[in-house]
C-alpha cells in the first residue's frame, strides 16, 4: 500500500486521494499482514506515515536514556523503548515511555494515556514533526510530560500541563541545557535528574 509521508501530517496532501484511519483500522492492517514489522510506519492523527532513520547519536541518546531512566526509577514503573501507546486517533511509537507496570500488563495490549507518565522523543530532522505533531497528539491525550531531545540545539525541551482535547498543547515548556539536568518528573515525583551532557557526542 502507498505510505502518506508528510511533514505535517494533519495536513490533507490535495490534490492525491488519501484515506485517513482509525485505531481500530490501523490495528486490523497489522493483524491481517497488511502491514508487518519490517513496514517501519506509526499512525499519527489518522494518517500512516513513515518514521524518521536513525543515525548514531540518535540511537546512542535512546540507550543512554533508556539506562538512567532504569537506574532512577523505581520498579512500579517500566520503561518501554520505541514500543507503540495506543491514543485516540494515533499509535506512535516514542523513543521512550515511562508506564505504569507491571510489565505483563501490556502482553493484551499498549499502554493507553491513563497508563502514561512520561513520552520522549529524540529529534533531528524530525524536530518539527516531534514538537507540532506528535506534541499535539501527546497533549491531547493529557500525557502529563513530554521531552523533546534536541540534537540540533543540544539541549532537552520539557513540554507540561497539557491543555488536553480542546486546545491540544502543552502550556508549559523549558529548554535545559548542557550544563544542566532534566529532572526525571513521573506520576508527580521527581526521582533525581538526567546530565543533559551525557546525552550528546562529547
């Protein structure tokens, strides 16, 4: 099937037919064979569109954080590494997600945004799609922090208080840098802090 690739996917690509999907839709595709894991794709506000390439530094920030994260936190919560959340007209994979556990709760399926204290992506040529798409999505569904890794800042954006289905945006955002630590806020605790320095190339 042709993959609608845009970067602004809420955007109808006119004059081309398209087809927007459900969940539902989207979940039966993948049951049926339509899709399959070598298809790299995420559902975003309806449309399926493919996900960005990862270099190196891309890759090696995921690692980095997807380590401390387990340090810091404590085993009530688990974290899940570009596995798909299920939302209401979207299912994307984050780089990472901090979910309620245990873990076995997810073998039937993804953590819904009830489940979800905690999305990051790490973003270089996808930074736009990060902060305006996946951001509304995030927010809509009241995903209480989102952080933006920003490879080509170096720095760390720290989206809150979400405005939830109406306005779909986060009210709050602080950019960290290198020479601070992004505090590790889950289920309304902070456990410690993240160097953001330990999440680039030295």
């Amino acid at each position: 099937m042709a993959i609608v690739a845009a970067p602004d996917v809420s955007a109808v690509p006119l004059p081309l037919p398209v087809h927007r999907f459900s969940v539902e839709q989207y979940h039966r595709m993948i049951e049926t064979g339509v899709l399959t894991e070598d298809d790299r794709v995420e559902l975003l506000e309806g449309w399926i569109v493919d996900k960005m390439p990862q270099h190196p530094a891309h890759a090696g920030a995921i690692s980095v954080l997807e380590a401390r994260l387990r340090a810091l936190l404590p085993k009530a919560w688990v974290v899940r590494a570009q596995s798909p959340i299920t939302l209401e007209d979207s299912e994307p994979e984050p780089d990472l997600a901090v979910v309620k556990g245990p873990v076995e709760r997810y073998l039937t399926a993804h953590p819904a945004p009830a489940d979800i204290a905690l999305v990051i992506e790490v973003a270089d040529t996808s930074i736009e799609r990060d902060r305006t798409v996946k951001g509304r999505a995030y927010a809509q569904a009241r995903i209480p922090v989102y952080w933006v890794v920003n490879l080509q800042q170096i720095a760390v954006e720290i989206h809150s208080q979400s405005k939830g289905a109406k306005t779909a945006r986060y009210r709050a955002r602080e950019v960290v840098g290198v020479q601070q630590g992004v505090p590790v806020l889950v289920g309304g605790r902070t456990f410690g802090a993240i160097p953001v320095a330990d999440l680039f190339p030295k």
